[in-house]
C-alpha cells in the first residue's frame, strides 16, 4: 500500500505536528514549531527537550502534519 504524500506546506514560524518513524518519540506525534526550510524538502523545526531546552533538528516535510483542530485556539 503505497504512503498518501502529504501537499501541506507549512509556513515558518507556524506550530505543527512531527510524525516520525523514531520509538523515541511520542507515538501520537510530537509538536514542533518549523523555524527554516532547508534543502531537499527538509525543515528546520525547534522542539522542548527531555532537559526542557529547546532542541534544533531538521525533519522531512512530508513528516510534518497540521496541528489539530481546536488544540491551540
């Protein structure tokens, strides 16, 4: 079964939800805030770390998945 692309561009500076493959990770996403876009349909996205700093690392955008509705309104 072939994976559905993602057409949503997310803007900078716009708060969205990281769905990676890692088992480090939260299993219903992580909420990231996309800082830059880099080369190769990366993104440069700022995260809350386990020592509560804020954590830089790039992602693939098709990665990258709106926030849902009503979550921060």
């Amino acid at each position: 079964m072939a994976r559905k692309k993602s057409t949503w561009l997310p803007q900078i500076g716009v708060v969205a939800t990281y769905i990676g493959h890692a088992s480090r990770l939260a299993k219903g996403g992580y909420n990231v805030r996309v800082v830059a876009e880099t080369c190769a349909n990366r993104m440069l996205v700022e995260a809350i770390g386990r020592s509560g700093l804020p954590v830089r690392f790039t992602v693939k955008r098709e990665n990258l998945a709106p926030l849902q509705p009503g979550l921060f309104d």
